[in-house]
C-alpha cells in the first residue's frame, strides 16, 4: 500500500513544508519509548509508530507517513535499515530531489 503513496524524501527542516501529506523519511533512531520513536533526520522528529514499526534504538530506518501540525509523523510503513546508513548520502538525494523536482516527483500534485 505505501509504495502507491506519492511521499516525496524529506528530512526534518522540510518537514513545515508537508503539513498533511505524506513524506518518505530515513533518520537515525535516537530514542524508542512504547509507541512513539525519535529519529535524528537533520534535526529531531517525532514518529507515531504503529504496531508492526519494528525499529532499533540507534539503527537507521525509513518512515512514509502522514505529517501532522506539531511535524510529527504518523507512520503508515517503518522499514529498519541497520546500523550502516549514509545519513549525509541522503540529505544530499533530498536536496537535489527537491532541486528538481519535475525529475524525481511524480503526480499531479508537484
């Protein structure tokens, strides 16, 4: 289901920018306490995890879910990467997904 989402990458300084839509993020988990994580995404979000979210504490995982107004996410889908992410590889293929988006995005929306 969440691969026919359109979620474009972001990481936490874009996140004011998707205020009720959804967003693919990849962030290091800094912290895990009962249904919620925080991830390190170029800054600290929130993540509402849902009850198949299997992640672990300082591992990388990607979230799609929805953004809320306070810029938490309520995740839809939770993938744990392991302990070897790029983390800057990554906020280097959100920046230019975002420089161009007419080659990255895809929708009617963008």
């Amino acid at each position: 289901m969440s691969d026919q989402i359109e979620a474009p990458r972001v990481t936490a300084r874009l996140l004011d920018n998707f205020i009720g839509r959804h967003v693919r993020i990849v962030g290091q988990v800094i912290e895990l306490r009962g249904d919620q994580a925080v991830i390190n995404s170029d800054g600290a979000v929130t993540i509402l995890l849902n009850r198949d979210a299997h992640l672990s504490q300082n591992g990388g995982a990607q979230i799609i879910g929805k953004v809320n107004p306070d810029l938490s996410i309520k995740a839809l889908n939770s993938v744990n990467l392991g302990d070897n992410v790029d983390y800057k590889l990554y906020g280097m293929v959100v920046e230019v997904t975002h420089k161009f988006p007419q080659i990255f995005l895809t929708g009617t929306s963008q």
